[in-house]
C-alpha cells in the first residue's frame, strides 16, 4: 500500500512540474495553431480563391465535421509527432542540464520508479495535447461548416475514438524516442538535433531514393514516419501518398503491422531508456 501511494505522489509531482513549466503550454499552443494553419488556414484558403496546385486542393468535405477526423490524423506523423520528440527531450534532458537529476533521485524511492512516473505524467500531457488538436479542429471544421452553410455531420464515436488513439500513439512514440535521446546524451541541444536531423533529414531522404534502391526500400520500411502514415491511412483514406508538409510518398505498410511495430518501438525506447538510467552514473 505505502508503495502504491508513493507511486501515486511521485506521478502527481510529475504532472505539477509539467504544469508548472511554461515550455510546455508553448509547446501545447504551437501544436494547436500548426494543425489549424496546415490542416485549415491554409486548405480553405486554397479551396475559396481557387488558387492551389492540382495536388493540393482540398475539397470542402475535408474541412467540414464530417471529415475532420481525417483531415487532423495526417498531421500526427509529421510535425505533431516531431513535437513530441521536442517535449520529450525537453522533459527529460533539461533535469540533465539544471543538474536537478542527482537531488531528485536523492529523494526518491530510485530510479526506475522515477523514470515511471515521468513516463506516466508525459503518457497524460500527450493524452491532452491529442484532445486539444482534435478540440480545436473540431470547432474551426464547424466555423467552415457554418460559413459555407453546409450541414454540420459528425463522424461516429468509433471514427473518433481510432482517430485520437492513432494519434495518442504515435505522439508517445516521438516523445518516447525525444526521452532516450536526452538519456543517451544527458542533456538537451545534442538530443534536439540528433532527434530533428533523423525526423525531418534521415527518414525522407531515405524514402526519398527507396523508390529506385531496393536496400533502402526494405529498410524505410521500418521508420516510425512510415509506420505512423501507415496506421493513419485507414482514417485518412490516403494509401498511396501524403501530401501537404511532410509529404511522404511512401511505402506503406499493413495498418496491423504499422500498429504491432510502433508498440515496439515504444517498448524498445522505455526500455533502453531505463537500462540507461540505472546503470550509468546521472552526472
């Protein structure tokens, strides 16, 4: 029981120094106007001048409540899986970088059950970062339906449902990957650019000349972006391509496999993570 309620304080503690740290809420507001202007801003604004590329207009169902599930999911691959790797790193290096690490664990029970309250604590921000993306959408798709006087549809619960639990995943999947950066390299900037250099240079550059390099085709299979565009494809209904920011081409893979690969990779990440951390000195 004193075990339990020891759990309990310390992921309280957790989520108050999450509350507290005002990088964090920037974080949350920079996700929610990313997805507004890629997701909305700029689609509608293509679609009333008329004025997109061939591959880039959207049709107005894809702005409407009807289609708002899908319209946000495609966004959790790309930017909004590269904030999380953001928060991560930040969460977790910055204890690195104010040398508050080795005083907390003086504390604390130990090590593992600290690394799992910050893990819970950061599994419940990414919980409120995907409500909030998938809140804010929701209401600027009825702004559309409402200006363009078009019936408010909403999709079914289930739609919803796989729709913020797709999302849920794939952002603690970035985040995770953002905590073992900064455990590996104890400290933030090394974590920042490494975790950036693989999500946005690596990864696209690699799927990029899969198409022509069969060696690189089977590896990309395997990439958190292709596992990510993978499970959202059910949702999004894209199969073949993504376009917009982050536009990936593909392979995709089957959503069940994307699905068993990326709680892998959320194993694999917590797990090095606490090997990591209980065996090397925190200095």
């Amino acid at each position: 029981m004193w075990r339990g309620l020891s759990a309990v304080g310390s992921l309280s503690a957790e989520l108050l120094l999450l509350r507290r740290r005002a990088a964090n809420w920037i974080l949350l507001a920079i996700a929610v106007v990313l997805t507004l202007f890629f997701a909305y801003v700029l689609p509608y604004y293509a679609y009333v001048s008329d004025s997109g590329a061939p591959g880039f207009r959207t049709e107005l169902s894809a702005l409407l409540p009807e289609g708002f599930v899908a319209t946000l999911a495609s966004g959790f691959p790309f930017y909004l899986g590269i904030l999380g790797l953001i928060l991560g790193v930040l969460v977790f290096g910055s204890e690195y970088g104010w040398a508050t690490l080795k005083t907390t664990l003086m504390q604390r029970p130990g090590r593992v059950r600290w690394l799992l309250a910050k893990l819970g604590a950061l599994a419940i921000a990414v919980v409120v970062a995907t409500v909030a993306v998938y809140a804010s959408g929701a209401l600027v798709s009825v702004a559309v339906a409402l200006r363009e006087g078009a019936a408010i549809t909403w999709p079914s619960a289930g739609e919803i449902l796989r729709g913020m639990g797709a999302g849920w995943l794939i952002m603690a999947l970035w985040t995770l990957l953002g905590v073992l950066l900064a455990v590996l390299s104890r400290g933030t900037a090394l974590a920042l650019g490494l975790g950036i250099l693989y999500g946005l240079v690596v990864e696209g550059l690699v799927s990029g000349f899969g198409n022509s390099i069969a060696l690189l085709h089977d590896v990309s299979l395997a990439f958190l972006r292709t596992n990510a565009y993978s499970l959202v494809a059910p949702l999004t209904g894209r199969t073949t391509e993504a376009g917009g920011p982050g536009v990936f081409n593909g392979p995709f893979v089957d959503p069940w496999q994307a699905l068993v690969v990326i709680a892998g990779y959320i194993v694999v990440f917590a797990g090095v993570s606490a090997v990591v951390l209980a065996r090397r000195d925190v200095t």
